[in-house]
C-alpha cells in the first residue's frame, strides 16, 4: 500500500510537471503574427477579397518596426499583396481566395510567423457583400476559438480594404488599442457600437436586423461638409468635415437578413444611441425658430432606453414609443424670442419628438429593418415560435405608424 | 478484497457526489438539446425534465432510504431474484460503460477545444484516463473527499457564470414562451431527462440504517440544489444566446464563458471553467469506473477489483481516442436507451420493493 502510495505521488507530480509547463501547445510570441484587422469584400465571381492588417509589435513600441517581414515593400503576386499604408505600426496582406480558410492559410506562403486572432480587434465588411457571405463570415467568425465574441464589426462605406489601408491613428502609437477605442467606446454618438456576436444574434433571427457602425474615409464623402439643405430647425453633423483625409465612424448601415437595406448619417445614428441608452448624455444644437443665425445647444441625458407599445387593433398598426430625456439648455440667458425657458424647452421636445418619428419611419417604412428590436416587445404575446412566424411581423413593421413621446 | 461502500446520507460527501453527478453534463454537449428541440423555450424545457427527474428520485428515495444496507441491486435480488439481479446489473453495466465512453470523448474535446486547440485528442483523454485509474484505485471514501473539496469550486464557477451573464442578458429571448411548440417543450422535452440519469449510481451505494429521514432530506435536497444549478445554466444561456444561434452551439457553457467580459482585463475567463469541467469530468469517470468494477466484483464473481481498473479504464480510453468502431450518433441513442433502462429498472425495483411489502404487510 505504501509502495502504491509513493508510485502515484510521484505519477501525480510528473504529470503535474508535464501539465503545467503546457508545451504540447507551445506558442513563441516572437513566433507569432497577430492579426488586429480583417477586411471581408467581395471579388470577382464566387471569390472575397480579404485585407488582413497584422500588428508590428516592435515599431508600436517605437523600434522602428525591426521584426516586420514585409514593412516598407509592395510586392504582389496574382492572388496576394502586401500593401504599405504608410501607418508604420502595422502590416496589410490583400488575398483573394474563395474561402476565408484558404486565404488565412496562405498568408503562410510568404511569412514565417503563425498566425493568431485571438487579438483581431475590428472586423469590416465591405457594404457589397452578399447575404451568405455577410451571415456566413460572421457566424463562423465568432464560433472561431481565437476570436472573441466582443470583437467590433463595422460595415465599410467605400470598401474593406480601402477603409483599412487607409488608418493612421492621430495620437495613439498602438493601431489595436486605435481600433478599440475607436469602435467599441461609448463617447462616439455619430456611429453605433457593435459586437461580433450581437451582430450575429440579430441577423440570425428569421427576418433579423442589425445596424453596424459605418467605417469611411473623409475625404472621400462628397456630400459631407457641404451646407446640406436646411433639416427643419436640426443642426445636423453632416455639415462637419474632416480637413484631411482620415478614417473614421460615422452613421451606420442597415442589414436586414444579412442584405444591406441602406445607409444612414450620423444624426440617425446619434438618435439609435439615445433610443438604446447607448450613450448616457451627448449635445444637440437646434436652430431658433425666430432668427436662422440664432443656435443654441442643449445637453441630453438618457435615462433609460426607449419602450414600445405595439397595438395592432387597427389598420396599420400603431407603435407607441416613449423615452424619458433630460434636457439641459446650455446658454447663459433665454434666446431672443423665447419668452420663457419653459418655452425654449418645448421646442426642443417638439422638434426631437419630430426627429425622432422621421427616424422610425425611415427605418420601417424605407430601410424596412427593425434595427430597435421593437418586434422582441410584441414578441412576448405570442406562445409559440410558429404563432409568431405566422404573424409576418416584418409586414406589419413596414406599415406602421408611430406615436413618439418624449417626457 | 474491495468493501461494499455504504454512506450516510447526511454527509457533506455525498451531497458533493449527488451535485456532480447531476451537474457534471453541464459541461458537455448535451445541454444544446434543450434549444434543439425547445427553441426559445429552452428553460422551460430544463424545468420540465428536471420536475421529473426530481419526481423519480423523490419515488425512489422514500423507499430506498428506508432499506438499510441494501443498495438498488441487493433490492432488486430480493425483488426479482438471481436472474432479475443480474439483469439490472448488466444494464447498469452497459451504461456505465457507455456513459464513460461518451464523457471521456466529450471532455477531451472540451480540453481540445478550450486550450489544446492542435493537440490530438488521445493527449487530452490519457489526463482523464490517468485521472479516473487513480480515482478508482484510490476507492470509495477518497473519491468521496475529493468531491467534497473539489465540487464546490465547480458550483461556484457555474454560480459565477451564471451571474455574469445574466446581467446583461435580454428576456426576451425566452419568447415565446413555449417556443417550438408544447409537444416539443413536454413530449421530446422528456428526453432531458437524460442529464439526470446517473443519479443511479448513488443508489449503488447502501444506506445507512440509522436516519433514513435525514438521508432521504440529504438526497432530495442536493437533487433540488443540482436542478436549481442546470436550470439556472440554462435560463442564462437561453437569456443571453438567442435561439437559433443557441441550438448550434456545440458545448453550452463554453459558448456561455465566451460572453464574459469584465472589461479588457477580464475577458478571458475560459482557464476558470477548463479547471472547473476537468475537475468534474475526472471525478465522475472516476466513480464511474469505481462502480463498474465494484458491479464485477459484486455480480459476476470478480474477487479483486485492482487488477480490473487499469485494463477497463485502457478499454475506455481507446473507444475514445484509438479506432471509433461505434459512430458518435449510434453511441448518443446507447447512451439515450441504456439510460432511461436503468432509470427505469430502479424505478420499477422500487416499486415491486413497495407493493410487495404492503401485500406481505412488512415494515419496510
């Protein structure tokens, strides 16, 4: 019993040694290539185009990017490329291959390192993507073990490649942290924030809808910064342009079933953040309705996201929507023509009341995509999967009227 | 020469043992077949099998808690006789078998999947198969304490999950309320049962005659407490993975650890339940490879059991990573039969135990 004893104390102890070194699966970072970026487009044919963006450890912690394979060099072959986007803290491979396998595979042709994601920050979709390849991608995207499901997708205005070619972070060394702040922080109202698997929860829903951050590139938004027509008394920010030719978030597109249903500006995605209480407060700025030259701007608190009511008694249905704000008037005293500030307050109710109706209607009635999950609410009456399908609430969204109430 | 295990069962102990037995399929695949055959209402459908599970133990406990000395075969000897005996070990047997079969299998691809992404999958299992040799040789009373030190890390770990998905988890995944309609929630719901089944092996083990009350309390109570944890699991999974993306997951609770994020620190708390699944699995191929040599040795005239332990865990091990004679699908319908078999067969010896009494009008 003894001799049993010692025999597995020592069984144990080996094993333990064995265990903890964990070499089976041993993984030299210097060894390692991390991918920060996945650009997805669609190429020629049955063929997508992927822009893998690999950090540079070593230029990122200012060596001048020593290790990097490919830094400084443009070579192509006929199904890769290696693209310079002069951003020194990061590597871009361009590979166009059927699969997203068989082009991860062979960035090994040409670099040495293995390939991990279990960094990749930001995924992009290019707008054009087809639905199996949008619903496709994502979905064994995040069943991918390396990839976390808190990765942040965006959806490309111009093309996945071109938005990642194109980042150069101002004031961040680091473009991973770039990608993390940028597409998950909260502070950002102009574009929603999207995490892989809540991308794929929503889309994999029969009828399913999404909104994903719009990823462009500045200079390349023609209608931006040009005086648009004048939205009622809105000051919108489709009137602010970037003077260089940066990347950024701003609006969001629309997905429906995994179909690209439409685009839509900052000011709608800063309406999607405050109905969702994804942003705690922001800062809208309304024209006097006495004087075009008068502006004042009122500080917005969101308490809570915003609930629906649908009531389908009637034809079309009416969705009632109500969403507590706090409104903050930024001014030092009471805008000419006003009379009171209870007044001042009013307009503003008023035209965020008006603002918000467009914006549901111009998400049912044109985008046809219940991207505020308001069928989720009206869900609830039904007990059965079946009983609900039978419904066909994507019809009865596409015809409904709103009531919006702003208290 | 091995000594019957008896318990007490008020014991810490073998609470531990009940808990594990009932929870430790958390970790596998078959908690997906909740939102298989449920959809949405998933939770509902965990309710409802553990409602009858619950039921079954609570049938069979009133009785078998009152048998002192007596474990299910001895009562089912008494009940049916030599034949009737070994009937009900051979089907015992059959399941042990294939249940550590399937268990060895699906916790070396946890492992596989979680940390050994390129590893082969016989260098997982061989950590579970030295695990479960030692286990059995370690006998009854040191797999009892290892439960009782190690399975509380693991009802923390599944608490902890369950509390950091919740929070951030949308109820209205749960609608509709019967989701893929009543006779998939309740008919194949039944089917669920299956998480529950080896509940049985406790009833290999003979009370004691002292407090048949306090035993059956104990038994009930840790039933209870495990339907309380896979309930809980479930309604987290159901509320925080919508159906259909909820019925393609492979192994629920991983999918469920890959939601948690405290922020960028806290993020990757997979290592947290590997040691948690691990700890559960060996554990219960332990005592399952326990109980199938004690069967042998019981019921097919073994006289030692040491020298079997090592050879049969060596069977199991190549059923697992060496030649797949039997296809994963055929070994899930063994599993489902085999299962419900045992079930049955202690129901039904309970039963017989009960009627006959009342007719011989013996004080059980």
């Amino acid at each position: 019993m003894r001799k049993f004893k010692i025999l597995s104390a020592l069984l144990v102890t080996i094993l333990s040694a064995y265990i903890l070194c964990g070499c089976f699966d041993e993984r030299e970072i210097d060894e390692t290539a991390y991918i920060i970026a996945l650009g997805i487009d669609k190429g020629e044919g049955n063929d997508y185009i992927y822009t893998f963006q690999f950090s540079a450890p070593l230029a990122v912690a200012g060596g001048g990017g020593g290790e990097s394979e490919s830094s400084g060099q443009e070579s192509s072959s006929e199904k890769a490329e290696i693209k310079d986007s002069g951003n020194p803290t990061v590597n871009n491979i361009v590979i166009t291959a059927p699969d997203f396998y068989v082009a991860k595979n062979m960035t090994n042709n040409f670099l040495s390192k293995n390939i991990n994601m279990s960094h990749l920050k930001l995924i992009v979709f290019s707008h054009n993507l087809d639905s199996d390849g949008l619903s496709g991608h994502s979905q064994f995207l995040l069943r991918e073990r390396e990839i976390r499901p808190h990765t942040a997708v965006a959806a490309a205005k111009q093309s996945a490649q071109e938005y990642i070619l194109s980042v150069n972070p101002e004031l961040e060394a680091n473009t991973a942290k770039y990608y993390e702040l940028m597409s998950l922080r909260s502070n950002n109202v102009y574009a929603p924030t999207k995490k892989l698997s809540d991308f794929v929860d929503e889309i994999s829903k029969a009828g399913g809808s999404s909104a994903l951050p719009l990823a462009s590139i500045a200079d390349k938004e023609d209608n931006r910064g040009k005086n648009a027509s004048p939205d009622g008394f809105w000051i919108g920010s489709e009137s602010a342009k970037l003077s260089s030719s940066r990347s950024d978030f701003r609006g969001m597109a629309l997905f429906k079933s995994g179909i690209l249903c439409g685009t839509m500006n900052g000011d709608s995605a800063m309406l999607y953040n405050i109905l969702n209480r994804d942003i705690q407060s922001c800062i809208i700025t309304l024209r006097s309705p006495y004087r075009d030259s008068d502006h004042f701007s009122f500080r917005l608190l969101v308490d809570a996201p915003a609930s629906y009511h649908v009531n389908c008694a009637g034809n079309p249905c009416l969705i009632n929507v109500k969403q507590n704000l706090g409104l903050e008037f930024l001014g030092s005293r009471i805008p000419e023509g006003f009379s009171s500030i209870d007044e001042l307050y009013a307009f503003a109710d008023s035209v965020l009341e008006t603002r918000i109706t467009e914006f549901f209607f111009d998400i049912s009635r044109v985008k046809k995509s219940d991207i505020m999950k308001i069928g989720d609410s009206f869900k609830q009456r039904f007990l059965t999967q079946h009983d609900w399908e039978n419904m066909n609430w994507s019809q009865l969204y596409e015809t409904a009227d709103f009531d919006v109430d702003i208290e | 020469m091995t000594k019957s295990p008896t318990l007490t069962f008020k014991s810490l102990d073998t609470a531990c043992i009940i808990t594990n037995l009932l929870t430790y399929r958390i970790f596998t695949r078959i908690p997906s077949l909740f939102p298989r055959t449920a959809g949405s209402a998933a939770a509902v459908s965990a309710l409802y099998s553990a409602i009858i599970a619950f039921l079954i133990i609570w049938i069979i406990s009133t009785t078998f808690c009152r048998l002192s000395h007596k474990n299910i075969l001895d009562t089912a000897g008494a009940v049916f006789g030599k034949i009737g005996r070994k009937l009900i070990a051979l089907i015992i047997l059959f399941y042990l078998g294939i249940s550590s079969i399937i268990a060895l299998g699906e916790f070396s691809e946890f492992t596989k999947l979680v940390s050994f992404p390129t590893a082969p999958l016989a260098f997982c299992a061989i950590f579970f198969f030295v695990a479960a040799t030692l286990g059995a040789f370690g006998g009854f009373n040191a797999l009892s304490r290892m439960h009782r030190l190690f399975i509380p890390l693991s009802v923390s770990v599944l608490t902890f999950v369950v509390i950091s998905t919740l929070w951030k988890g949308d109820l209205s995944n749960l609608f509709p309320i019967l989701g893929r309609g009543a006779e998939n929630v309740f008919g194949k719901g039944i089917s669920g049962v299956i998480m529950y089944t080896d509940i049985t092996l406790l009833f290999l083990i003979a009370p004691s005659q002292n407090t048949p009350q306090e035993n059956k309390r104990t038994l009930l109570t840790a039933s209870a407490f495990s339907f309380l944890i896979v309930i809980a699991v479930m309604f987290a999974f159901t509320v925080r993975i919508p159906y259909p993306i909820s019925a393609e997951g492979q192994f629920p609770v991983y999918l469920l650890f890959k939601q948690i994020h405290y922020g960028r620190f806290f993020q990757r708390i997979d290592a947290i339940l590997l040691f948690a699944a691990t700890l559960s699995g060996m554990l219960y191929l332990s005592l399952n490879l326990f109980f199938f040599t004690n069967i042998l040795r019981t019921d097919f005239g073994l006289s030692d059991t040491k020298p079997v332990i090592f050879p049969l865990a060596l069977a199991f091990f190549f059923c697992v990573a060496g030649v797949k004679f039997i296809s994963a699908q055929t070994l899930n319908i063994l599993l489902f039969c085999t299962g419900f078999g045992v079930l049955a067969a202690s129901l039904v010896t309970i039963l017989f135990t009960k009627v006959r009494k009342k007719l011989t009008n013996e004080k059980i």
